[in-house]
C-alpha cells in the first residue's frame, strides 16, 4: 500500500543484516522508510527475508542514541551488573552525563593520547565493524595503524570465518569464495555443511532450493539437521567435533576408489602424496562409530561428489567454530582438489559470510595480521608499500586478535604489551566474546574505553565516553557481501539528534590523536576513502570506481580495470599461491578443548535463527522481528527433554564451568542427543556466559560451537 505517491522518496540501498547482500529500496516519508522493497540484485533477484523486509525500524527506535556521553566522576564500572540489566528500561543517566562533540571527543582523544605517549603504543587496541561499511574500516584501521601506533585492530571476522580463510589463504591464496552462491544452480551437487542457510543466508537458501527442485543433489552435514534437510539427498547428522573423522573419510573414500582427478591432481595441486597417506587411517568403515554415519552413506556421498558435473561446498561456523577449525577447513580444500571439483561453473568452495560486510571489513584490513588486501604486515615490500602510501612508520608486527586482547587487558602491568585504552565502533564483544564473565570484567578494567554506536549495548555501559553514531540508513558507503559484490548503498534518512556518520566520527578521532587527513566531499568524503582504498587493493578492486558503483550499484572483484566486468569464478586456471597450484594440508583428530563428563553431560551449541541478527542490539528493537521471536528459548529434542522431566515452555538452568542462563526450553528434534541449541541473540540468558574461550591456534577463533553443560529443571528465566 506504499505507492510512489505516498512516500516523500525512495532510496536504494544493501540490506543491512546478513552478507548474502540483498539489494533493495527504501521507502521514505518525513524522514522515516515506512517500508522496503526488494531490488533486482545480482545476489537476490528482488527477493528479501523477514530481515530485510521488515527489520527497518530498529533506526527510528526511541532508544538511539542521540548525544555524546561521558561516564559521571565515580560511577565504577560493574560487569557483574550487565546479567540483571534490562537492555530496553535501564536509566543510563545514572551512569553517564551529556556532553558535546568537542567535550566528548576531546576527553578521548586526550586520554587515547596520553596511554600510547606514556605506556607505550602498544598500550592500545581498537575493535571495527563488520555492520560498518568499507570507507569506515579503512579508515579505522588506518586510524589504529598510524595514529595508535600499532597493528592491535581486529574485528567480529576472528568470532566468524577466521579459520576458514587461513585454511583458504594456506591452500589457495585468496580468503573469498571461489563461486558465488547462484552458481549452485551449475552444480550437480551442493555439499553444505555446519551451516543453517534457511535461518541465516535466507536468500542464498532459495538458490539451493531451486536448484534441488531442478535435479541437483544437496547433502547436508550437520549435527543438527535444520530446514536445509527437507530438501537435502542425504542428510549426514555426524556427531558434534568430529568434522575430520567424516571428512576424511569422503577424502579416503575417493583416493580407496580411484575417483579423484588425476589430471588435475598433477597440474594443479600440491602434496597430494601427504594428503593420501595421511587418510590411510580413516577408511569409512573406521570412522563411522567415530562421526556416527553408515560407512555405505559415506561411501555413497563420496561417489556422487566425485562424480557430479560439478560439486560446491557451501559452510558457516559450525566449521569454522572450533579448535579444529581451520583443519575442518583444510579437509574441505582437500576434498575439493583431489576430485577436481573447483576452478569451474558449479564446483568449488564458499564460505558464507555472516555479516554484511565481514567480507569487506577484512579485505579493507581491519584484521591484526594483514594490510588491506590481505598484505601481510611481515612482509618487507607490503610493510614499505604502505608506510610510502600513508606516508607514516608502520608497525611490522601482527597485532594481537579479539580474544587475544581482552587477555591482555588483564596483563600483568609489567606486561609492555598491556592493552589499557580501547576505541571500539559498532561492535557488541560484551555479549559476542565468548566466556562473557571474563571479558566483562575486562572491558571493565580498561583505563578507557571509548564506544560509538547506535544503542547503548553492554559493550557501551562499561565504557568511559560514548559517541552515538548513524545507523546504515543514515550513511552513503559500500559493502561487500559474500560473492565478491562490492555494492553501494545510499543515505537514505537524518540520523536522530546529535547522532553523527561514523565515517565523520573516525576523522574527529584521527583529528584528536594528531593525524592530518584531508578526505573532502559529500558525506564527509565518502568518495576519496573509497578512491584511496581503491589504491590500496589495486589488484583486486582497480576497476571498480565509486562512479561505476554510482551507475551499477554492485560489481564483483576481482575486477581489474574499467571495462573489467569482474570474475564471478575465481581459480579457472592458477590459484592464488605463489606457486599458482593448491597447496593441501593434511589434518588429524583433534579433540575440543572441553568435552562433556558426568558433571557437564550435555554439548552447547551457539548460532543465530532467523528472525535476530547476532547481539540483538537492532533486531531486538525490530518491532516485527521481536514479536515473532520474543525471549530466548534453548532447542533439545523431546528424548532429552523427557530424560530432564522437561516439557516445552518450562524454565531450565543451563550451566557449563563459567556461567549459567535461566531459560525456556522448546523442542526441537533436528538438535541431536546429548546437545542444546541457545542463539546468542538475547541479553536476558547471554549464552556466550557460557561459552569456552579456547582457540583455534591458527584463526585464534574462539570454540563457539562445542562445550560442556548441564542442564536441570527450573530457574528464573
Ligand atoms: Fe538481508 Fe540476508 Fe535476508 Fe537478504 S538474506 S534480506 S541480506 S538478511
């Protein structure tokens, strides 16, 4: 009933939730988008999920933060106090007092200043933002890089696919998907594993589906079946942390029969010979009492891999969340090489994106490892390009990662690594970090903590001065979504009060710590840092000028040169190693880190579910979006919940060794035996209290996806 007669105007712009980047438009009227319509995007067709369609009004939300704040002379900081606080009433004017830009920005940058000038440069760290657009992690990081002093900048990517693109960067040389999601519609096969992609790439799932409708074979591989497996051939519900032991099983399998690509094998791929002697040990037949599936499905899964006209493998974090992460992923580069399953139209790998714009985020350099474009700050000539580019001394060593920092805050102050002041834009670790008791408490313990946001999160109450920024209706920038899409997205309404562009927050705080920047033009210079990080990531985004995105709205990198139409199929004939050929890993079992014994019996698994978007900070404040799924339920299948003297809709305790959350139990009988399901998404039973800080040693990603808890009957939920 929004027709272009009613609304004051329409702007295009990204969807701002998950990274399958849907294009569409919103409707405005008197500054307000009453509602969304779904454009005819490269990713989505014109088609939208509940978040896209109706997640909107988390912007217009009466709760936004509309003035800087600055936390009031002797109010301390009270971790503890987060677990009873009521995100929606909580009186924040106890905590803070209002204050100007030039007061706010000023206290700061004064206090930012003196840490790096008196303990060192090394002293601070800064998080960026996945939800932000390129321009403002470019820029951040470049803040963190030449005004701190240091490489100490991360973001939620080292929470999501960490594993996965060091796997990827290891054995292939690029950490982006090697086909875009539409081209399972190519694909005899669609191998998708630890991934919900109905719940959480919503619109990629509709790909999958149709192409299952037109013949071709989904396997899904998941301890917990979701709605994928209604559609899928075979469903392979192996047991939780044992990815390897099925994994190489597939890749046993297809040496143990003579399917694997020889011809491809001996141009394209090295230490083949490793690889086969190493699976030696996991025939089918072995490993199924290990990852609990038939050791005929395994064998009959490999055949049709091998085999098909093409295989893609489509993951999420159920792979890359654990200690074994990046071996997970490393199997998956295997599988995909020794069947010659990538390089062509309907085969290869994806690692879905979770966010809107990790993948961007990344590439941008807002990672503690890596230049932008993924040049590593080790290496000499990249560590000279950019200190020539940005005409400053740059750091040359990696810095430390999300997890990593919240210990290092909590350093030995003989530590000279401490970290003791933070800037951290757009990002929540408060409720995302895992083993959220300790990360509290160390947020708490910086000597400041400087936030910018749109909501007073958790993150936000345990800061000293916060800065309340725009939310992405509100900005003009570019995202980059997980097929490569590099899509712009226009500012469609004013931001509320006082509330300024992050893009414009970044420079005042670059302006504060003693930078000279000069980024002129409309949306406080959107166009120049888009044009400089354009230079920056020459090899990847040379052809894609902000004037062709103006026209296009999205284009896909690699992308070279003006009339570069892009390469939606990477790795056709060289990959991106040095030697251009894949450079397989072998991997072995490895347990996680904290396996369930008779006083922790059950597996905790975190994720997300459809209707909210990670920390719930806008989808909780989506007035549709929080109807449909109003309070955190945790998922057990009704054998379990029979043995607990459970019914749907009771209140449990859940309890590991750090934590523990009142909340209700619903059934679901895709969770496996033995193991529940709680999404992160809800600050009145925060799951990651729950969850295990160990990491995977080469991501250093946290293992969301596997601990131990128990779980009894009643609490307060
Ligand atoms: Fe937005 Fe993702 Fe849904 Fe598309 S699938 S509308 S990008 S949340």
């Amino acid at each position: 009933q929004v027709g272009s007669q009613i609304v004051d105007k329409k702007v295009d712009s990204v969807c701002p939730f998950c990274g399958v980047g849907c294009l569409l438009t919103y409707n405005v009227k008197d500054n307000k988008i009453v509602s969304v319509d779904g454009r005819d995007g490269p990713a989505n067709h014109s088609r939208l999920c509940v978040k896209g369609r109706f997640g909107f009004d988390y912007a217009h939300s009466p709760q936004r933060l509309t003035v800087p704040l600055i936390r009031k002379a002797g109010v301390a900081k009270d971790p503890q106090a987060l677990q009873h606080l009521n995100r929606h009433t909580a009186d924040w004017s106890e905590v803070f007092r209002e204050a100007t830009w030039d007061e706010a920005l000023a206290l700061t940058t004064g206090a930012l200043k003196n840490l790096r000038d008196t303990k060192g440069k090394k002293s601070l760290a800064g998080f960026g933002s996945a939800k932000g657009s390129n321009e403002e992690a470019y820029l951040f990081q470049k803040l963190v890089r030449t005004g701190f002093g240091s490489n100490n900048v991360d973001h939620c990517t080292r929470l999501c696919h960490a594993s996965s693109v060091a796997a990827l960067l290891e054995g292939v040389g690029s950490a982006a998907v090697s086909n875009q999601v539409h081209d399972v519609e190519n694909a005899g096969l669609i191998f998708v594993i630890g991934s919900n992609p109905t719940g959480n790439h919503p619109v990629a799932a509709t790909w999958m589906k149709n192409a299952a409708k037109k013949g071709a074979k989904i396997v899904l591989a998941d301890p917990r079946v979701t709605d994928i497996g209604r559609h899928a051939w075979r469903t392979l519900q192996f047991k939780a942390d044992t990815d390897v032991a099925m994994l190489n099983a597939l890749i046993y399998t297809v040496i143990d029969e003579g399917l694997t690509d020889q011809e491809f094998i001996s141009q394209r791929v090295n230490n083949y010979e490793a690889l086969k002697e190493n699976v030696k040990g996991y025939s089918p037949e072995a490993m199924a009492p290990i990852c609990g599936i038939p050791a005929h499905t395994l064998r009959e899964v490999a055949r049709e891999f091998a085999r098909a006209k093409g295989a893609m493998i489509l993951w999420g974090m159920g792979v890359s969340q654990h200690v074994h992460g990046t071996d997970n992923a490393r199997c998956l580069i295997a599988l995909s090489a020794v069947t010659g399953q990538i390089g062509k139209p309907g085969s290869g790998l994806h690692p879905l994106r979770g966010q809107n714009n990790v993948q961007g985020a990344s590439d941008a350099g807002l990672i503690p490892m890596m230049f932008p474009n993924y040049q590593r700050v080790t290496n000499q000539a990249a560590h000279g390009w950019f200190e020539n580019f940005w005409g400053m001394k740059l750091d040359d060593q990696p810095g430390y990662t999300v997890v990593e920092i919240m210990h290092k805050i909590l350093a030995p102050d003989s530590d000279p690594h401490k970290i003791r002041g933070m800037y951290i834009m757009g990002e929540n670790p408060a409720m995302s970090d895992p083993d959220l008791n300790h990360a509290r408490h160390a947020l708490a313990s910086l000597e400041h903590l400087v936030v910018q946001d749109i909501f007073m999160t958790e993150t936000a109450w345990l800061a000293d001065v916060v800065l309340p920024a725009s939310a992405w209706p509100e900005k003009t920038g570019t995202v980059t979504n997980t097929d490569r899409m590099v899509q712009l997205g226009q500012q469609a309404i004013e931001p509320p009060g006082d509330a300024r562009p992050d893009l414009w927050i970044v420079q005042q705080m670059a302006a504060g710590m003693g930078l000279d920047w000069d980024y002129a033009g409309e949306h406080h210079g959107v166009a120049a840092v888009y044009e400089e990080m354009r230079q920056a990531m020459h090899t990847a985004i040379a052809g894609i000028t902000w004037e062709r995105l103006v026209r296009e709205s999205s284009v896909t990198y690699p992308c070279l040169s003006e009339g570069d139409p892009g390469a939606p199929i990477v790795f056709m004939d060289h990959f991106d190693t040095d030697d251009g050929r894949v450079h397989l890993v072998p991997a072995d079992i490895i347990p996680a880190n904290e396996r369930p014994d008779a006083e922790f019996p059950f597996v905790l698994i975190t994720g997300r579910q459809l209707e909210h978007w990670h920390t719930g900070s806008m989808t909780r404040r989506s007035e549709v979006l929080d109807a449909l799924e109003p309070m955190a339920t945790a998922s057990l299948c009704g054998a379990d919940l029979l043995a607990l003297g459970l019914a749907p809709g009771d209140v449990a305790t859940v309890q590991s060794r750090r934590g523990r959350v009142a909340i209700h139990v619903r059934r679901d009988d895709g969770t496996p035996p033995g193991a529940v399901f709680i999404p992160f998404a809800y600050y009145e039973a925060a799951a990651n209290l729950m969850t295990n800080a160990a990491l995977d040693p080469f991501g250093k990603i946290p293992e969301f996806k596997y601990c131990a808890v128990a779980i009894r009957h009643g609490g307060t939920a």
